[in-house]
C-alpha cells in the first residue's frame, strides 16, 4: 500500500522537557495503528504533533492529499451546555444532509438532532464525536482514548463501529489505548512509547511480556485475540 505518512527522527520539547526522542516510523493507507504506552509517554503529544499544533525538529510528511479528522479524548464543556445535537454540529456550518449522513453512519438517528448534548450517555455522545470528525470526509482519523468513561459493552461497540466505518470509507485510523486486546484484534500496526520508542511494528510479531515490561515497568497481562 501507499505511504501517507513519514515520520524521521522526530524530536518534541515543551517547556524545556523532552516530550519526544528521535522517533521515527511509516504510515500506509489502510493501516489501523495504536500508540500504547503508560501515562506521561508523549502519546497525545504526538497525535497533536502530527496535528502541526507543537513545533518539534525531524520531518513529518504527509501525503498531499490526507485530510484528517480528529476525535478527542473528551469534551466535557461541551456536556455542560444546553447546546443540541443539531446545535453542535452547525458549528461546523456544513450541511443539514451532511450532518445526518454522518450521524447515520454511526448508527444515530435523525431524530437525535433535537436531544441536548447533556442527556446522551457516554456511547452515545462518543458516537456524535465520531460523526463530527467524519463531517469533512476525511481519509485519516485520529483517537485518543475512544473509550474512556464508557462501559465495557459500549467500549467494544465501538470499535467495532471504527472497524466497519474504517472499511467503508477507505480510512487510515490513529488510536491511542490502553486496551492490548484492541491492539490484536484492531490494528495491523502498534508503536510502543515512552518518550522513544519501545518497540514498532506487526503486533504479534513484537508485544510480548518483556516489552511490556519495558514500557510500563510492571507485570502487564495480556490475550492474544484471534479473529475468526
């Protein structure tokens, strides 16, 4: 497959801190990678670095035509306000019809335009996070932490859904987790980070306990998923 992505030597430093060390590793369309790694690894740093929001030294190179959605950790401000759903999404000013294929691609109704933000559970409000990242039809998605604060059911629910929209829209999916089993059974690609990386590469081929071990510094359990 194709390059989207090239990413050399990359080095990050905020506020004096080293964030990032020489990291470098290729992105082909298609690929569904994972960044695992303990809190305070660089993980988010380097979904935002890719972003272009922090300035770092090395070459990031996309491909000219990538156009990337973003799905965030957590919005909870947004939770807070009286806003709608149909609300929300005006704030991207697209288009009614568009908004309504975006949410009917995660399996949200019409009718949940008119429902306050506030009163959709955990699921239901990462799905609407996931339709306004597909709004502008992009190629590339980012994730951080898809599934945190949602139940074990809706978690696999999830991503699932990543899998199926991943397949109808020709996508290339970035996800940061903390679920190894997600990593068998989800990604064909996973970067193991703690500031440099621990390892890179087909996961079956390079997680096992030592690695683990290494990057979280603690005995780590871990099922190797089989799909059928």
């Amino acid at each position: 497959m194709a390059t989207i992505l090239e990413v050399k030597n990359l080095n990050v430093k905020l506020d004096n801190r080293k964030i990032i060390e020489d990291l470098s590793f290729e992105v082909s369309k298609g690929d569904v990678l994972t960044i695992l790694g303990p809190n305070g690894a660089g993980k988010t740093v380097l979904l935002k670095t890719l972003l272009g929001i922090f300035p770092y030294n090395g070459k990031i190179d996309w491909k000219e035509s990538v156009k990337i959605g973003y799905v965030p950790q957590r919005l909870p401000f947004i939770k807070e306000t009286p806003m709608s759903v149909q609300d929300f999404f005006e704030l991207k000013e697209s288009s009614i019809e568009k908004i309504k294929e975006a949410l009917n691609s995660v399996g949200i109704k019409d009718d949940f335009l008119g429902k306050k933000i506030g009163d959709l559970s955990s699921g239901q409000f990462q799905r609407i996070l996931i339709a306004w990242a597909l709004l502008k039809d992009p190629n590339v998605l980012f994730f951080d932490e898809p599934t945190t604060g949602i139940d074990i059911v809706a978690e696999e629910t999830v991503y699932n859904l990543l899998e199926r929209i991943r397949k109808d829209r020709d996508l290339t999916i970035f996800i940061i987790t903390h679920d190894l089993s997600v990593v068998f059974k989800f990604s064909n690609y996973v970067i193991c980070l703690n500031r440099s990386s621990v390892c890179k590469g087909v996961p079956r081929e390079v997680l096992d306990q030592d690695k683990l071990y290494q990057l979280y510094g603690e005995e780590v359990k871990f099922y190797v998923h089989h799909n059928d």
